[in-house]
C-alpha cells in the first residue's frame, strides 16, 4: 500500500474541487487510472476492469473492485473510447491557489491558458508540461472544463502529476506572477518578435490562446512581450497543444544549455 493511501480513501467528500465541478469524473485507460491511484490526493471511489488489467495496479483493499468484461466497460465510457480493460469513478481534486502555487514553482515555467477549452487539447497540453517539468496549468476558472476522462486520457497520467490552478481573473493573475520574478510571454501569430528569442533566462509564464480567438486583449496586455513560433508559411498556425509543446521544449532546453548540460 502506498504512503497516504489508507487515509485518503477514508475521505467521503472534498467539496467542488479545482476542476470546477461537483460531478464525480470517469478516468479509463491504464496510465489514467494508475496515476490516481497514484496520487495521494486523490479519491478513488470504485474501480471496474478486466481481471488482466486489475492486476496490473496496485489498488488499496478499500477500494472497491468489479471485475467486468471489455464489452461491459464500453459501456461506461463514451463511445470508441480507448478504455484499455480498465475504469474507474474518482473525485475531483482541490483547490490550489495562485500563492501556493507560486511558493511551489521554484521558478519552473508556468502555463496560462486563455479560454482553451476543447478537453483533448487541455489533455495534450498536460502531458507536454509534465513532459517538460513545467510547474502548472493555470486557466480562469469559468473558461476551462471541468476533470474529466477525456482530459485524463489524453494527458496519459499528467493531470494527477501536474497542478491545475483555476483563477477568478487571468490579468491579475498574471500581475502576481510578474511580482514572483516571471517574464510574461503572449504567444501571437502576428507578433514580431520569435519565442526563443523572447524566453530569456529567468521564470517564464507562457501565455497560449485558444484557436481562432487568440489571447484576449486584456491578457495580453498584462504580458511582457508577445512572441511567435516561425513555422512556414504553409500552414497558418499550429494547433494551440502543438504550439505548447514547442515552446515548452523551447524553454526546457534553454535551462539545459545554460547549466552546459
């Protein structure tokens, strides 16, 4: 049994949680589940999968098992979802803030999302950052999904790894982030200036918007410098978790060149 494990399932309620919703979300897929049942901050309520796949995990006794047959299982999750034999009812997690998060970071980069909302994006991006050993995603909170396991499947086990913190007010997050010592950058198609020539050597928030829509201008303007991908004119623009796998991988290796490594 893992550290922490016992108590954490002996909690019956968090309260809405930093997702956003009272709902109890539905992981499935093998990296999902395993990384909740991971997680000492989470709640599993039950878990349902093939014998094969339960014996994959190292599940708490407390919890509760049902073993089931894929067809079963196929249907407890959207349709064609890749449920891989596994599934599992869990609850939302809580709240972190803005303050505690920056007491965190340790000066590791910060991800400010701007009205991205499609759940397989915010999955994606996810993975990226924990990938990449950003800090956390932060999102205003009435403008990003709540949990659920279309986010989790797509993160691949990154959305229990890796804070989410949901703030009132992006500008004024981005003011106290400034105040914590990081360089605020807006990601633009239509800016002058490249990333990797914007990123600098110190605490970086990225600032990515949603297709289409951008960044909103009151956002950018609590930025300290807009910044573009140079990608070909090929192509217009880049899908909104393509562009922040890159400017992540931009901003990891400029620490690993720094330190010579």
């Amino acid at each position: 049994m893992k550290r922490g494990r016992q108590a954490r399932q002996q909690k019956t309620a968090r309260g809405k949680g930093r997702r956003g919703s009272a709902a109890i979300p539905r992981f499935w897929g093998h990296h999902a589940v395993e990384a909740a049942l991971a997680n000492p901050e989470r709640t599993v309520r039950k878990i349902m999968g093939t014998r094969a796949a339960i014996e994959r995990l190292d599940i708490d006794p407390q919890i509760p098992i049902q073993f089931s047959e894929p067809s079963d299982l196929g249907l407890l999750v959207p349709s064609d979802a890749p449920h891989q034999g596994i599934v599992a009812d869990v609850l939302p997690l809580e709240d972190m803030g803005l303050a505690e998060c920056l007491d965190r970071a340790d000066g590791r980069t910060l991800l400010v999302l701007d009205q991205v909302t499609d759940p397989r994006n915010i999955g994606a991006i996810f993975r990226s950052a924990a990938a990449f050993n950003a800090a956390a995603i932060i999102t205003q909170d009435r403008h990003a999904p709540p949990e659920s396991g279309v986010i989790a499947k797509a993160a691949s086990g990154a959305l229990d790894r890796l804070p989410w913190v949901r703030v009132v007010n992006l500008a004024r997050a981005l003011e106290d982030m400034a105040e914590a010592g990081y360089w605020r950058i807006a990601m633009t198609g239509d800016a002058e200036q490249d990333y990797a020539s914007t990123v600098g050597t110190g605490p970086v928030a990225l600032v990515m918007g949603a297709e289409g829509e951008g960044i909103r201008q009151n956002v950018a303007a609590h930025c300290d410098v807009t910044a573009r991908l140079p990608i070909s004119d090929a192509m217009e623009s880049l899908n909104v978790s393509n562009a922040a796998a890159i400017a992540l991988y931009v901003t990891h290796m400029r620490g690993d060149i720094a330190k010579g490594e």
